[in-house]
C-alpha cells in the first residue's frame, strides 16, 4: 500500500511535465506551418540526392 503513495503522486508529475513540454512546444511555433511541409515534398526545384 506504501508503493500506491509513491507512485500516484510520480505519475501526476510525469503527466504534468508532458503536458508542459507538449504546452512549450504549441506556445514556440512547432506546429505552425503544416500546409508548407506538405507542399515543400512535392516541389522538384530541390534536389538534395546525393553526388
């Protein structure tokens, strides 16, 4: 029953520092340009093969 005292409260925690990085990540930009990437994939102009 000790351990359920411990492992509660570690995983209230955890939890809350994922929603924070995932909160950090939202806040600074990461998601924003979703259309640009997809349509970026598709563009010939850039050619990143090798040698």
């Amino acid at each position: 029953m000790n351990i359920v005292l411990f492992l509660a409260p570690a995983s209230v925690l955890i939890a809350l520092v994922g929603l924070g990085a995932f909160w950090w990540t939202v806040r600074s930009g990461q998601y924003d340009d979703p259309a640009g990437d997809a349509a970026r994939i598709l563009n010939d102009q850039i050619d990143d093969r090798p040698g």
